[in-house]
C-alpha cells in the first residue's frame, strides 16, 4: 500500500496542482533533453542551423508524445504521466550517423529502425524470447562504453584563447557538484541535482570566459526554426546498410527497457499494488514509436520515454494523475516557440555537458547491470554476459574485419555494440536449444472440449519428470482450473473453435513452467487471485476456480496484451520414491 500517493493517474487532481507537478516535471526534462542534442549534435560535427532545428523539433516531439502519454487513444498512450525527451542511448550510433552522412543519414535510419520498434509492440509475446534482460542489459553496457569516449572528448571542447586548465576545471566542477548532491542528498536536492551541477559549470565556464553569452542575446524571444531541416535521403548506400544494423538492436533493446520504464511507473502511480497491465505497455511502445518515427522525420535524435524522471516526479509529489502529463506536453510545445530559454541551455560550456554526459553513461552502464542481475546470474548467463561485453568493447577498438574484408561490411563486423549484441543473443539462444530438459507444446482450441486432451499433455510432462502421483495430480488441477479462468463465462455452453489456446511447458528445478497464450479477456488474472477473500461464501464459480488454481499453482503470473493472454503457472513436484513415473 503506497500511502504517498494523493491522486492515481486516473483520479482528477486541482488545476494549480497540476500545473505547479506539471512545470517542476518540465524544469527536471528540460536540461537533459537540450543537452543530449546539444552534445550529439556538436560531437557529430553540424553547424549552428541544424542545432537550432533539432532543438525545435526535439521539443515539440517531446511536448505532443508527452501529452498522447497521458491518454488512452485507440492503442496508443499509457494513461500515465511518462515526460519523453532524448535519451544517451542513441547518442554513439546518432554522432556515427552524422559523420558518416549528416542529418539526412540519421533521418533515414531513425525511419526504418522505428518500424522495429513498431513490430516490438505488435509481437510483444514472441520478441521477448529473443530480447531476453540479459541480452538487453548487455546491449545498455555496451552502449555505455561505446558513449564513454564521446563524454570525455567534450573535456578540451574549449576555445582556443581558454587556459588550458579550463576543460578540465569546468568538467571536474560539475562533476563533483553532481555526484555530491546525488549521493548526499535527499528528496527534491537528489532531483534538482543534475540542473545544479550544470549551473556549476556555467558558473565556471563564465569565470574562465568560455560561457557563449552572445547565443542567447542573438536569440529572438520568439519564433520557429525551420532552416535546418535535413529531409530524407531517399537513396540508401553502403553507408545506410552498414549502420541500420546498429540502430535496429539499439532501438530494439530501447524498447525491451521501455517495458520495463511503463511497468515502473504503472507500480509509482497506484495506491494498492496490482498486476501490470500489458495493453498499457503496448500503448505506451506505441507511443514511443511514433517519437521515433517523428523524429526520424524531422531528423533530430530519437525520442522516448524518462522513466526515471517520471518516477522520480510522482514519488516526491504523490500526484500520479495524467493531467500533469498534458500540463508537460503543452509547456515543452510552448517553449520550443521561444528560443531565448533553449538558447541558454546550448550556452553551457561543453565540459560541463561531459560532465553530465559521464553521470549519465555511469547510471547507463550500472542499469545494464541492474538487467542482467535481476534476471538471475548463474555460470551460463555469467559467460554470455562476459564473453559478449568483452568481445564488444575490445572491438572497438580494433579494426580485425576491415583489415579482412575491407569497407562497408568490415566496418560493419569490427562495430563492438553490434557483434557484442549478437553474441549475446546467439549464445543466449544456444543455451535454450540445447537445454537438457525440453518441454513440449500442444496447440489446441480454448473451450471446455479440449481438457481431455490438455490433461493428457501435461500428464505426459509430469511423466517425463517422473513425478509421483500426487503431484502429477495438483499438476492436472492446475492446469484444468487455468483453462477454465481462460474461457469466459457465456462460452462454457457454447465454446468458439476459432479460439486458439497454445500450452508450453519448460522443466525446471523441481518444477514445471505451463504458459498458456489464449484470446483475452478485459480483467486480470493475478488481480483476481489477489482480490479474493478468505471466506467462501458468496464465491461464484468462476471464483471458486481460481480458488482451486491458487491452492495448485506455487505461482500464477498474468500478462495482458492487446487480443491476447499470457498466462504462466508454476508447479512444484516431487519424484516417485522409486524414480519411475505412476
């Protein structure tokens, strides 16, 4: 029970709440999101028009997703205040994108990597055994050695009439203020830190005479950049297919932390916990796919969604309602059309933005961890882990392939994040195919005529197993009293045979795995099992069934999609004394 929650994000809260949560939502996105273009656009070697355009667009993207974040349209927003802006993962493969082909480049990739990111959405169920959390947080660590470098080089991005201890000065001063406060702080200081410790640096920047105070004099107090458009580059060339590679992992393995951001911040936004909603996901992806595909348009770095931030804002104020996510959007809208604030923030000196680049690539290296180690480390996932990190930082900083095979495709094979990526998911894929225990899979129709034959199947699994007859028996149970949580209640008299139902089962340690994929209905299984007392009367038969599946299952986990069912039940079993099945 979250006590500190004052308004869940379907509950109406006062406008001035809403618009002060909404503004202090907007001063906590606002820096990051300018910078990481900022820093992505210099490092990538583009004059000062497309800057100012990305900026624009980054903007109004951020403001419109923020916004459609909030609602529930057709199949797209998560009714959840999630503030999107750009994010450090795109910031390696954006700055090679630009030095390889400039903005028109990085507008095609961002394009059709975001048609990736659409079908993550749409085959949500069947990508998530390919994009597991250990190769998505092989990938984030990647990411972040592959960012490293371009955080360190801002340090001597300082005019040449500067000392020559300003770099380093300016980015060990915002360095230090940001880390202090981050691990000292508490409370609103831990949130503002980020906007301190870049003040630090421009207070810095100004002493050493670095801090550009001529681009915000220069910036009309209002307008709309529109000069360095990029348009499309409509004609792909080795350069295109050597980098899409890059940009579809990177985009892909966005989108699996992605999941995880929209289920963080449905747990931050709800008094009583409950299960997640998977069409919430699914909306929520959608929405970020079309930040990405917007602002691969307008050729701007990918937007998607500060999970971080998000949470962060809804656990210092309690005010979990969407209303504040339209109070964001509109503010960040508003603000693209006065470039004297925007201006200010591409004044920061460039050492205080890899200051505050390093931080994030630090927090983005230790999430990659966080993945992995959340998914269980034993030797095996150790190895692939290991071995794939490995191969992908030592990559980069060799050239093996090109010396073999020459440019593009050498090019292609010596990139660490790419080769890294892959080697995680081969060998990751390896371990599934050769696992000494394979489970099998029946696919039949979802109405009472099949229990017959889903008993046969599961009894088989258990033989398999050899396991005693008692627990052959609660495994018979379970899965007869999921099958009839599955059918609704107006089809038990007449089944529909066009309603498929597809069993899995994965041996386990002592255990069996069943996930059952099914047609859905509109209310949650775990919520259920949940919401059920402890008395019996008054239980309908629905009810009493999941009752019975409770008492079977050692546990019972409900993902939700849109037109489909994922239910997965665990049993526990035991082997017959004499190891031969009943």
């Amino acid at each position: 029970m979250n006590q500190s929650i004052r308004y869940e994000a379907d509950e109406s809260c006062p406008a001035w709440v809403s618009l002060g949560v909404g503004l202090q939502g907007v001063v906590f996105a606002l820096a990051p999101l300018v910078v990481i273009v900022a820093i992505t656009a210099r490092a990538g070697g583009q004059g000062e028009s497309y800057l100012s355009w990305a900026v624009f667009a980054a903007l109004v993207i951020a403001g419109s997703l923020t916004a459609l974040q909030s609602s529930r349209i057709w199949r797209f927003g998560s009714g959840h205040v999630l503030i999107m802006g750009t994010t450090p993962n795109f910031v390696a493969i954006s700055v090679l994108a630009l030095v390889e082909g400039g903005p028109a480049l990085l507008a095609s990739l961002i394009v059709v990597a975001s048609l990736f990111y659409l079908s993550l959405s749409l085959w949500l169920p069947l990508l998530r055994r390919f994009i597991t959390p250990v190769v998505s947080g092989t990938v984030l660590m990647l990411i972040a050695a592959a960012v490293l470098p371009i955080s360190l080089e801002r340090v001597h991005e300082v005019p040449l009439s500067a000392p020559l201890a300003a770099g380093p000065v300016i980015a060990g001063l915002s360095l230090v203020a940001f880390v202090g406060l981050a691990l000292r702080a508490s409370g609103a200081w831990r949130l503002w830190s980020p906007i301190i410790a870049v003040g630090v640096g421009c207070a810095a920047g100004a002493l050493f005479g670095v801090y550009d105070f001529q681009r915000i004099l220069d910036a009309p107090w209002f307008g709309i950049a529109y000069g360095g458009f990029p348009g499309f580059d409509l004609t792909p060339d080795a350069k295109f297919w050597a980098l899409l590679p890059l940009f579809v992992i990177v985009t892909l393995v966005g989108g699996i932390k992605n999941i995880g951001d929209n289920v963080a911040v449905q747990q931050a936004s709800r008094r009583q916990a409950r299960a997640t909603d998977f069409r919430r996901v699914q909306g929520s992806l959608n929405t970020n796919w079309l930040g990405i595909l917007a602002s691969g348009v307008a050729g701007t770095p990918p937007t998607t969604v500060y999970s971080s931030t998000s949470v962060s804002l809804i656990n210092l104020t309690g005010v979990a309602s969407r209303r504040v996510g339209f109070v964001i959007g509109a503010s960040l809208i508003v603000l693209a059309l006065f470039p004297k604030l925007p201006a200010l923030l591409l004044s920061i000196p460039s050492p205080a933005m890899g200051a505050y680049l390093l931080v994030a690539t630090g927090l983005l290296f230790m999430e990659g961890v966080r993945t992995v180690v959340q998914a269980g480390l034993d030797l095996q996932k150790v190895i692939v882990v290991g071995v794939s990190f490995c191969l992908g930082a030592g990559l980069e900083q060799q050239t093996i392939f090109t010396d073999l095979l020459g440019d593009p495709w050498g090019g292609v094979l010596d990139n660490g994040m790419l080769m890294g990526a892959l080697s995680a998911i081969l060998l990751t894929r390896f371990l599934d195919l050769t696992s000494p225990q394979k489970g099998g899979r029946l696919r039949t129709s979802l109405d009472v005529s099949s229990l017959p034959e889903i008993q046969r199947f599961v009894v088989d699994q258990a033989s398999r197993l050899r396991w005693n007859e008692a627990s052959t028996d609660r495994l018979r149970s379970a899965a007869e009293e999921t099958l009839m949580s599955l059918i609704p209640g107006d089809s038990l008299q007449a089944p529909d045979n066009e309603a498929r139902l597809i069993i899995a089962a994965r041996p386990g340690a002592g255990m069996l795995e069943l996930e059952f994929v099914a047609v859905s209905d509109e209310e949650n299984l775990e919520d259920r099992l949940a919401c059920l007392s402890e008395e019996s009367e008054g239980l309908d038969e629905g009810d009493l069934s999941l009752r019975l599946l409770r008492h079977h299952a050692t546990s019972v986990h409900h993902q939700k999609y849109y037109g489909l069912d994922v239910i997965t039940v665990r049993v526990r079993g035991s082997r017959s004394p004499d190891g031969v099945a009943p």
